[in-house]
C-alpha cells in the first residue's frame, strides 16, 4: 500500500496549479478568455482535464485566478522598485512615482495589460457575483491602500490638492491611466498617419494628472 507524503503532495499540488495558471495565462491573453477551452488549457499545462477541474470548478474560477494571480505578482515587482516605498519623497514626489508606475506598466508589462482587458470584458459577460470576486477585489483593495498613504503624505506635507478625497481621485487616476496604456498595449490607439508614439503621449497624461491633483506649483 503506497504511503502518502503529506509535504510532497502539497507541492505537487502546488506545481500542478501554477502550470494551469501559467498555460491559461499564456492562452487566454493570446487568444481572448471566450475561445479558450478548459480542456484546451488542460492540454497545455500537461495535465488532465479532471485534475484541472479539481483546482478551478469552471473558466471563469481559473480566469478570476489568473488575474489575482498576475496582480500580486505585479505589485511584488513594483514593490522593488527605487521609490516605491516613498521614503524621503514629498506626496506630490509619491504621487509622481504612482502615475509613473502605468508608464512602466506599458514598457515592460503589455501582456498582463492584453489580459486585463480580455478579462474585463469576459467577466462582465460571466455573472460572476460579489463572492467569487472577492480574491480580485483584495487585489484592487492594495492599490488603494498604496494610494490612501500618498495622499495622506501628500496632506501633511501640503503638495497635494487633498481637498478632493483619495478615493475619488484614486478612482479616476486609476481608471484614466489603466485605460490609457491598457488601450496602447492593444492595440486600440488612434494611428495618425505619421504614427503614434505611445510613452510621449502617455508622458502628456501623466503630467496634465500632475498638474491636476499637486498643489505645488
């Protein structure tokens, strides 16, 4: 009788589950989330279509897990970055940081972006209540956290424009600025004849939100 060994196991499990995130990662922003099938994902990370069902019940479970899952990994990566911690920055120098975060987001991280935007439109599609997206709404909970503490610097210190409350100026930075690049990264920009060159006009934004919300003059 075979003996079970209770740590082997443990990360066998945890192996089998970031190949199905990585092998539906790599589908699902390649192809859009709609016409990717699980069994399709299944083949891809090596595993049986079985198995994948014993760690994600349906598509938009995995896809919900995928998402969460590139978040966190993002935001360890921003965490490195020189600046990130706003030690020895003003709020309005913080701040700076947080909007300059979107620019790199588009430099180095375009693929995340394709499957956020895929991911959006799958999930308004998908019904998916407020209980199966609490994972995701954690995530968006950090971004704001990050947030709430610049402009609270940027309070004491008097730099920023704190008369506007964090939340709504945390909404629009967000959702301004993830639009913008997220609309670079696929593709949807407007193409002048003479081209367009994404991180100049990306740039511009960043610096009308910085004359929008810094008090600084």
């Amino acid at each position: 009788m075979p003996v079970h060994n209770p740590e082997k196991d443990a990360l066998q499990m945890a192996a089998n589950r970031e190949k199905l995130l990585e092998a539906g990662y790599r589908l699902f922003h390649t192809r859009t989330i709609e016409s990717v099938s699980m069994e399709q994902v299944a083949k891809a990370a090596g595993i049986g279509v079985a198995t994948l069902y014993r760690y994600f019940g349906n598509k938009t479970d995995l896809a919900i897990a995928i998402s969460v899952w590139k978040w966190n990994e993002y935001l360890q990566e921003l965490a490195l970055l020189p600046g990130a911690d706003g030690r020895g920055m003003t709020g309005a120098e913080h701040f700076a940081f947080y909007l300059n975060s979107f620019l790199e987001m588009y430099r180095d991280h375009r693929e995340m972006l394709r499957y956020n935007q895929f991911f959006n439109v799958y999930i308004q599609g998908a019904g998916a209540d407020k209980a199966r997206m609490a994972s995701y709404e954690q995530v968006i909970g950090r971004f704001a956290d990050r947030f709430r503490l610049i402009w609270e610097k940027g309070e004491r210190d008097g730099t920023l424009r704190t008369e506007i409350p964090w939340k709504k100026a945390f909404s629009a930075t967000l959702h301004v600025m993830l639009a913008a690049v997220t609309r670079y990264a696929v593709g949807l920009a407007y193409q002048p004849e003479e081209g367009t060159r994404p991180e100049e006009e990306l740039a511009m934004l960043r610096d009308m939100m910085m004359r929008q919300y810094s008090s600084v003059a």
